[in-house]
C-alpha cells in the first residue's frame, strides 16, 4: 500500500479502484421506461471492492444520491487529493467492510458521471441527447441497477444501501425485486417527495432553466447554464445543512473584512461558502442531469406506485430486512418521514430496526464521519449475512 | 360609503385614499447614509388614515416587509379589485382602529413604489441610478421616515408597528429615537438575521445577478431580469410558507392533470403556485429594489450596532412599551428569536409583552386574518393611548 493510503486519516483505503462500464438494452432491445418511452443503449458505469464469495450472497449496493457518482471509495490514482465519496465508510475495516463485503456502486441512469444520461450520445442524431433524453424515474433507475447486478451473476443482494436520493432507490428495489434483496439500509430518506422538498427542486431546476445558455438543454459544445446551474446549488446546499448547522459554522461572521462592503459583494461567510459550493459544482455535473435526477426524486411515489396509496400495501411485497436511519436536524428528510416508514413496514411483520441520529449537521449528516451510523451498519450487515448463510458464515 | 366597501368581508374599509408624497434633502442638504455615502433629494410616498387628534398623540406608523408598499388600506378607487395589503387590520373598528388612531404608512426609502430608489432618477445624471444609488441600511430606512414624521407634525409616536423587515424599522426606531416612541409592535421579526436567512436572501439575489438582462443593473428602459427576479421571489415563498401549511395547501397534488407528464412542466400545484407568485411578482416589483432592500434586511444587526454586541446594551436605550408576537410555523423568523429579543427588553426593565401565535402558514401568517393578533393590538394600543394620555382618553 502505497504512503498516501497509509496516511488516510479515514482509516485504512480501499486503494486504487477502477472504474468499469456495462452497456445493454442495444437497440432493438431497449429498456422500457415507466414513461412508456424506450432508451438503448443503456450504459452504467461501476465499480466493486473487496471480493464477491464462492456462495455469492455477500454482495453489497450502493446507491448513490443526487450528483454521485460509482466512486464510493478508493483513489483512481495514487495522485488523487480526495478518495470516493464515502470512502470513510467504505473501506477495510470500515461501517460497510470490503474484507467481508463485495461492494458495488453505479452511477445511475440519467446521470453525468459515465452512465446514459442527458449529455451521452443519442445514437439516432449522433449529437448529445439533451432534452430529447426520456425523463426516467427512481425504477428506471432500479431496473438498470438490476440488469448490472444480473450481469455480475448476483441472484440475491446482501443489502442495498442508500442516502436521500439513494435511499428512495433502496426502497424501490425491496418492492420491485423481493427476491433479489436481503436487506435494504434507507439513511434520510422518504418514500415520497414532500411539497416542501419538491418547492426546492423545482425552483432549482427554474433557475437553470431561465439561464438563456440553457437554450432549452442543447447547450453542449458550447457554454453550458453554469450561473443557472450555480444558483440551482446554492439552493440545495442550503437545505442540506441544518439551520443549527449555518449559525455554529458561519453565524454572521464577515468573509474576510472587517466591515460591509455597502455592496452586492459576499460579504458573509456564508454568503462566499455558498458562492465557491455553487461554482465548484458547475465544473463536475451537467444541468440538464440536475434536471433529470431532481425530476426522479419529486416523481417518486412508493406508496402511490406500488401501494395503490398505501404504504403498508407497498411494502408488503418486500421481503428484506430493513434498517431505517433519520438524522435529527435533517429538515429535508425529517424524522417523521422515516417514523412513518417503520411504522408501515412494522404492520406488515418486516423485521425492521430504526434509528434516530442526533446530528447538527443536516440533511448532509449521513455522509459526516459517524461512528455511531458506522457502528450500526457493521452490526446490522453481520447479522443479515450471518441470517443469509445460515449461520455458517458469521462475523 | 360605496357599495363595494359595505360588502366587502374584512370588515368595514377606510375607503378611498390617497398616495401622498413628501420630498426632502435636496441638494445641498443631502443625508448622510449609514455607508458613508450621500443621498438626495428623497422622496417618501406615504398614506394616511383616520385623524390626529388635536393632542397628536394618537399617531401610528407601520412599516412594511420587504415588498410591500404604502398601501396599506383601502382602495386608490372604487374599480379597484384588491384592498391595500393590511385591509384586514386596518380600518373601523380593525385591530388598528382608524377611528381612533391617525395611521401613517410609507414606502421604505429603497423600494420601487413611489420612494426613491434604484429606479428613481438620479439628479447627477438625469437617469435611473441603477447600481449607482447608494447600498442603504433599516438605520437609514429609518432616518428618513422620521423625517416625515417631524413634516407631519408628530412628535411622539403611539405605537410603530410593523412585521418582518417592517419588524427591524420598529425595533430601530425604539432604540434610534426613544423620546418619539411610545411603543413598538415587533411581528414575526428578529433583531438581526440568521445564516439561514441571509443565505436564502443571498441566492434569491444571485438569480437576480445571473440572468443577462441584469446588466449590472442596468436595465432600465430595456426588458428586465424578469426570469432572475421570478426565481427570486419562488424562493422567497417557500420560505413564507411551513413545510405543514404547503402540506395541506398542495401535498403532492398534480395540476390540471391526472398522471406525471414526463416532461419538464409543472407537474405538482406547488410547483405551479411557485411559477405563478414569482411571474406575478415581476409585474409589481423591481428587481435592483430587491437587492437593496434584502441587503437591508442582512445587514440589520441591532446589538451589533447599538449595543456593541449586546442586546441588553442596545435595549437599554429605548423608552417604548414592547409588543413582540412570532408565530409557531415560522421557521424565517422562528419563535426563539423573539424570546431573545423579549429577554434582553426584560432585563432592560422595560414593559413588554410576548405572544406566541399558534399558526400553521409560517411567516406568512403575519399577514393574514388572525382575531387573536387583532385582538392583542387593540388591547395593547389601547393601553398605550390610555397611559401616553394619562388617563384621560381611555377608549
């Protein structure tokens, strides 16, 4: 192991990981989406750590949220100043342990981080897809997740794991395939968009959409809507933090001045955190996927979608075991979503455990290093593998 | 009285009124502004209602929010759909009773409705001033309606009663001229805000900055940053409204539909209510008032700039009775911030009052029809005036 993983302060690295690409549903043989539309071909780009076992039943998924992407840990390259977006929970030794796991993460359709989505190739114009990319929900996404998991020779996923927009994925696939999953972990997450949290996305997408670069999604070759897609973040970020979180981190405190600059200027500290989060976004996603992803999430419906309405009904096709985690400052995925979640699949005889995290940090606190949730995760992962291989596997 | 007053279902209306305007400071009597910076003239659009009484003692200015205007009852004419925009409150027999009171309202200096600001014509150059007019503060906001009251012959004030950033000129005003007020109504306000709320401010004015025909601010006899501004104020609204007052009010409802449309419409009646305020909200307001004004509101720091720092100190100054009301659903100006402001009032020795109102629509609930806040102001302005005329004009 080379210095710079030695060094990790998260603890010890997966190391160097590479990312891979499937490529299915070549026309004629596309995917039917939810919308009626078809798509081909379909492209997931993924990656796995640790080693999958001779039984194939320690296979782990990772869905990843809003601008994620497959790099859930590890380094492309020793050089590389930052590891995978949850390599502090995903590693040897670590919450999600890849000595005892074979973890798999894929950047879901519709994305910008090497899957099918807005900015790919449509293969009927030879040009980026732009708006004529089919608008996809969380179980397109699901379904593609599911021919890369086929593909892989995986027939039962140990768990599926995921945060906010990641979890709602969690939550489809122990409806969509019961058979496939033992178990699902939904972290800050709903089964269905609040109006409060649609009101967010659907301002966010405005902002991009009233940026004339848009040119209604056919920006690309050219300048793309970055002030409408900077905005759009700024927006989200202010809800992923809680408002604990703002005032302990930035209260009122002036950006590097002593006074107003009796200007439009960023003269608070949160003002320029918000200004450097919104631009730095700008150089790692496309708009038209923040379109996309955000339009999933609002569209998506478990209860409404395989429930006729009702929750308890949805659920009672699963047959995973769940654990359920809320974040006691999130305000976008309050605990209450996550309370009435329990209390749907508890009616349903699911074996469920629930966990309530206090956390100052927001809505983003399911991605802060945590003990506590890296703690839970451990346990719980040992005793459905421990279920799953009939006790002749235990931890 | 006319038939569209008798029938109309606030109440009794003053009826027909008046846009008034008073102008001072012309060159070379300029203001000095709090930035350092010199304006003039001014002109301040104000209305008034019901009478002074020969004592003057029965004077009651209320300030308004952020995009509201002088209007604050009755109708310019008879044709006139829409009341002005505390009908419900004031007029004969309201909670601000214009039979007793002699009620003042003006535009806030900065704005867009008859007061100068960004869009008024600058004298040095005989154009709009655009970014040129000067970054304004509540302090001078305040400055300049004294100047009014003092040209109307109002030496001490009864009661200066306003909600949000009409809210901050209240508090202002009791610490900036203690001997004119006799007290202060502070709605659904703070005496400076919070991270949380400058960031929201900061990217509803970063939309506005983002769209092209901004132009610096120069936009004036062109099209304007319409679609900037639009998303703006859809931020804005979310933040007026709690996450239970859009759950009832929209849910997850569709509009004017029954399924998704798998499109980038607005699928949802939130995502439409939105869309709606904020194109509605182009029409009335401009957009470079919007900067200066929430540049106010963030700026507002009353310990900061009366106290040093402290509350206590800052407090310590006025002489004014208190009335502080917040509203449970609040989460702009959340209920905690007036039990601060009501601690330091009280440590300062003076007489204040304190109401929490249960109230489900958030900021917004300020606004709208309320017996318990009407009833608190009548009884509370009628204790003022009782005490301020020493007994001998008890209502």
């Amino acid at each position: 192991m080379s210095e710079y993983i030695e060094h990790d302060k998260n603890g010890v690295s997966v190391g160097v990981v590479e990312k891979k690409f499937f490529t299915f549903a070549k026309p004629p043989d596309e995917i039917c989406l939810e919308s009626g539309a078809k798509l081909g071909p379909v492209t997931l780009a993924y990656e796995t750590y640790g080693t999958l076992n001779e039984d194939k039943n320690n296979a782990i998924l990772i869905c990843h949220a809003l601008s994620g992407d497959s790099h859930v840990a590890g380094y492309y390259a020793p050089s590389d100043p930052k590891p995978g977006w949850w390599d502090i929970m995903v590693g040897p030794g670590k919450g999600i342990d890849t000595d005892r796991y074979f973890v798999v993460c894929s950047n879901i359709l519709g994305s910008c981080k090497g899957s099918t989505g807005p900015c790919s190739i449509n293969p009927k114009t030879n040009r980026p897809y732009g708006l004529d990319f089919p608008v996809i929900t969380i179980g397109d996404m699901v379904k593609a997740q599911k021919r890369l998991i086929d593909h892989l020779g995986i027939k039962k996923i140990l768990s599926i794991i995921g945060g906010s927009i990641g979890g709602m994925q969690a939550l489809e696939w122990s409806v969509r395939y019961p058979e496939a999953v033992a178990s699902t972990v939904a972290l800050a997450t709903a089964t269905r968009h609040s109006a409060l949290a649609i009101a967010f996305n659907e301002v966010a997408r405005q902002a991009i959409m009233a940026d004339p670069s848009w040119k209604g999604g056919n920006y690309y070759g050219g300048p793309g809507p970055d002030t409408g897609l900077t905005v759009a973040r700024m927006i989200g970020h202010i809800t992923y933090l809680s408002e604990e979180a703002m005032r302990e981190k930035f209260g009122r405190r002036l950006q590097g001045r002593e006074k107003f600059s009796f200007r439009f200027d960023a003269d608070f500290q949160v003002e320029s955190y918000l200004r450097h989060q919104g631009s730095k976004f700008v150089e790692r996603f496309d708009a038209n996927s923040f379109l996309y992803v955000t339009k999933a999430a609002d569209y998506y419906d478990l209860p409404g979608q395989h429930g006729s309405g009702s929750l308890v009904h949805a659920f009672a096709k699963a047959r995973a075991k769940f654990l359920v985690v809320s974040f006691t400052s999130d305000w976008l995925y309050p605990t209450r979503h996550s309370r009435t979640m329990v209390q749907a699949l508890k009616k349903c005889g699911r074996d469920v455990s629930f966990c309530e995290i206090e956390a100052k940090w927001g809505h983003d606190a399911f991605l802060l290093p945590n003990d506590r949730l890296a703690g839970l995760l451990r346990g719980f992962l040992a005793r459905v593998f421990f279920d799953e291989s009939n006790g002749k596997n235990a931890f």
